[in-house]
C-alpha cells in the first residue's frame, strides 16, 4: 500500500515536471515570437525611414541644383551686362581722347601763331626804337632820364607836396596805431623800480646803541666793514645809522648783520662775524627766491637753478636808480602783451624779455658789456637761439633778426624811458643835447639848432635859399639817421626841420 502511494506520487511528480516543462517552453516560444516580431517591425519601419530620408535628400538636391543653375544663369548675364557697359564707355572713352588730341593740336597751333605774332611784334618794335634813336640821336636810357630830370624840375614843388602829404599821412597812421597799441600794452603792466642807489638806513631802539656798534677804539665798527665791504656811518642823526656802498649786495648783508645784532643785543668782533654768515646765507636764500618768484610770475619753467640764482642777484642790481630785477619783470609782461598783439611767439618774448638783462648780474665781476656777458650765460645754459637773438639786440649793438627782437627792444624802451623810471646826471643830460644839436649842425645848409621837450625832440632852422622843400625833406631823415647811427638814447627821437622864407620891402 505505501509502495503504490510512493508509486502514484513519483509518477504524480514526474508527470508535474514534464507539465512545468511543456508549459515553460510554450511561453518561451510566446515571448520569443514577440521580440522577433517586433524587431522585424523596427527593421520594416527603419527601412520605410531610409527610403523616405534618401527620396528627400534627392529632391533637395535637385532643389540645390536648380537654385545653382539658376544663380549661374544671373551671374552670366550680369557678366554680359557689365561687358556691355564696359565696351559702350571704351567707346565714349575713345571718342573723348580722340576730341582731346584734336584740341591739342588746335591750341598748339594757336600758340605757334602767337609766338609767331609775338616775334614780329618784338622785332617792328626793335626796329622802330632803333629808327626812333637815330632820329633823336639819344639812346633810350638817355632819353628816358633826360625826360625824368625835365618832369622832375617842372614838378619839383608838386612832388615835394606830394611827398610831404603822403609820409605825413603814413606816419599819422602810424603814430595812431603805436600810441593806441602802447598805451594799451602800457596799462596792463606799471611797477614802481625806483631804488636807493648808494645808501641803506638802518633805524636803532636808542642812541645807546651807536657806542655799542662802534665799540671800544671803534674795533666792532672796523670788524663789521672789513667783513661787509660797506661804509658805516654813524653820526648825529637820532636813531638810525646809515650804510653806505656801491654794492646792494654788500649793503644789504650789512643791514641784515647789523639788524640782527641790534636785536641781539651783544656786540663784538665773534658776534659780528656770526651774524655776518646769518646775512650771507639770508641774502642767499632771498636771491634765489627772488629768481624763482619771477619764473613763477611769468609762468616760465625749466630754467637752470643757477641762470635763476643768477636771475635773482638783480634784485640787488640797479641802473639808473632802477631796480633791474622790477625793470626784467616788466620788460617780460610788456613783450609778452605786445608779441600777442602782433602775433609773434609770446614764450619766446618773455623769456628774452626776463633775461635780456642777465649779463648785469656779473657784469662788475666779469670784463665785457652785459650784452655779450648775458648772451654767454644764455649760450652756456643751452637757451635757444631765437631767444638769444632777442637778447642781444635790445640795444641795436647787434642787427634785429627776429620779431621778438624788435619787441624787446621797445619794451625795454618802454620801461626805461617812462617819468621817474630812472635817474640820471645832469652832466649826462645836458651832454645828450649837447650831441643833438651838434650832430645837426654838422649837415651843410643847417642855420641853428634847438634840442627840446629833454632831447626828444631837436628843431632845425635852415637856410632857405640853399635848401628847398625837398631837400628838407631828404634833410630830416638824413640827421635821423646819422642820430640812429651815431648816438644811443632811450625812447625816440623827434625831428623837425623847418624852413622859412620871408620877404621884407619898404614903402617911402
């Protein structure tokens, strides 16, 4: 009985496994049949794909084709278009030389006929001068002065008139135009120069002070000239004593020394030399400030530091009675107005005008003018030429070259010559007139001479039968130039020759 059960049951299992194994097969073979359909369904549609892809690739590529052709067949034609065009203006190109050369040909032979013409003419001419000449048994230039000299004697006066009427009004004009413009120029810039010419005075607390500054035997007095090179003067006068010397420089080391021991107190030969130094290295600082504060007052930059020391030593320099640092300045300011008035090179003009006076900063240390002692320290410092041409001729020592020459020379005219600008001796003064009128009478037909209004003016009376109007004329200008020639003066100098005719009879 177990044995049969054991039995039904392999026989159950075995039966169950080839069941489980039929069953397992059938649907494997169901989802086999599935991938393969569908697979063969992915290969149809790719394929339907690739067909459509490629018949759309041809048509384009048709499409491009056309657009290509067509493109060709536009570019063909303007091509013939262009090849048109070109050949129709070669045509019109060639006709158009064509109507040139034939132009050309035409004016060449117009100027064949009137150099032609003009030989002729320039032959008839020189035959009928030639027939003309030995008619008058003169040659040209001998009749044409000989009918010069008769017009100029039958119009003698008239000429003499005319001439008159024009320079007058030429120099009418001008005398209008140079007034309007100085005066202008002048009005921008007016600084007081006047400067003590030999002496300083230096004011003290109390006459007790005057002992202690001559001290025992006079040593400290001694010791403070010796070491300034200035004459003190202490006399009667409450208060105050006076330095004297022909240097500003030394002068004023002595008033700061002297000032500085005032204020000290002590005296003494050890004090003095001290203070002495203080001075020296006082006066040096002040030099170069004053130099540099001129530069800066005319906006000039990059100068040497020492042509500006040099610059600065001027403060203590005077000509004339005037300061010549103050005159520089305002030679600098007046040239750089009128270089811009007259349109000529404002840098150029101030700097010369600030240095044209450099030369006097060592001129008493150095043998020369301090024209040709400035223009070596210009050229020393590598200024530029056409600043030196401007220096160096502002007192006509050497030719104008330039505009700004002429521009420096009449600022510092200007500056120069303006009322109580400068000092000057009466022995100069009347030597100046002396050599005015004596220089005028030196000309032949001159009767007497007068130099008036403090030589700017000098009045020639001349004989009248020997000289007539217009050999007064020629007259005037000649003793113009002789004084421009001969004599150096400030400003300019007016002449007037006059001529009077008087004619005297008696009734009885």
């Amino acid at each position: 009985m177990i044995t049969v059960i054991i039995l039904g049951a392999a026989i159950g299992i075995a039966v169950g496994f080839f069941v489980g194994y039929i069953v397992r097969q059938s649907i494997a073979k169901n989802r086999l049949d599935t991938a393969e359909g569908k697979i063969e369904k992915m290969m149809e549609d790719v394929e339907k794909k690739s067909q459509e892809t490629i018949l759309d690739a041809k048509n384009k590529a048709v499409e491009i084709l056309e657009e290509a052709k067509k493109t060709e067949k536009e570019r063909e034609d303007q091509i013939i278009r262009n090849e048109q065009r070109l050949e129709k203006r070669e045509i019109a190109l060639d006709k158009k030389t064509e109507e040139l050369e034939q132009g050309r040909k035409i004016l060449e032979q117009k100027a064949e006929e009137v150099r032609k013409i003009r030989k002729e003419s320039e032959e008839a001419r020189k035959k009928e001068l030639e027939r003309l000449e030995k008619i008058a048994g003169l040659s040209k230039e001998q009749a044409k002065n000989i009918l010069l000299q008769l017009t100029e004697e039958e119009n003698r006066d008239a000429i003499a008139k005319h001439i008159a009427k024009i320079e007058k009004e030429g120099v009418e004009e001008i005398e209008k135009r140079a007034k309007t413009l100085m005066t202008s120029i002048i009005q921008k810039y007016a600084g007081s120069h006047a400067a003590e010419v030999v002496t300083t005075t230096v004011s003290i607390p109390s006459d007790e002070v005057k002992g202690r500054i001559i001290g025992r035997e006079g040593r400290n007095i001694k010791v403070l000239e010796k070491l300034t090179g200035v004459e003190i003067i202490v006399d009667d006068t409450p208060e105050a004593v006076v330095i004297s010397g022909f240097d500003p420089v030394r002068r004023e080391i002595a008033r700061i020394a002297l000032e500085k021991l005032i204020g000290d107190g002590r005296i003494h030969p050890t004090r003095i030399e001290d203070a002495v130094e203080f001075a020296k290295k006082e006066i040096d600082n002040k030099i170069k400030e004053a130099g540099e504060a001129a530069t800066y007052d005319l906006g000039i930059a990059g100068l040497d530091p020492k042509l500006v020391y040099l610059l600065g030593r001027l403060r203590y320099r005077t000509s004339f009675g005037q300061n010549v640092l103050l005159h520089s300045l305002e030679v600098a300011h007046l040239s750089g107005a009128l270089a811009a008035e007259l349109g000529a090179d404002v840098a150029v003009a101030k700097k010369a005008g600030l240095l044209h006076d450099i030369g006097k900063a060592v001129d008493h240390e150095i043998q020369g003018t301090h024209i040709e002692i400035g223009m070596k320290i210009l050229e020393k410092f590598k200024m530029p030429k056409e600043v030196i041409d401007a220096v160096k001729s502002h007192h006509e020592d050497y030719p104008f070259e330039t505009p700004e020459s002429f521009i420096i020379a009449a600022a510092d005219a200007i500056s120069a010559s303006r009322p109580g600008a400068r000092k000057d001796t009466i022995e100069k003064y009347l030597k100046r007139l002396e050599e005015l009128e004596a220089t005028a009478n030196s000309f032949s037909g001159v009767e007497k001479t007068y130099a008036i209004q403090a030589g700017r003016e000098i009045r020639v009376f001349v004989k009248p039968e020997d000289i007539d109007d217009l050999g007064a004329l020629k007259l005037a200008r000649e003793i113009a130039d002789k004084i421009e020639q001969d004599l150096k003066y400030p400003g300019e100098i007016k002449v007037n020759v006059l001529r009077e005719t008087r004619s005297v009879e008696y009734a009885r």
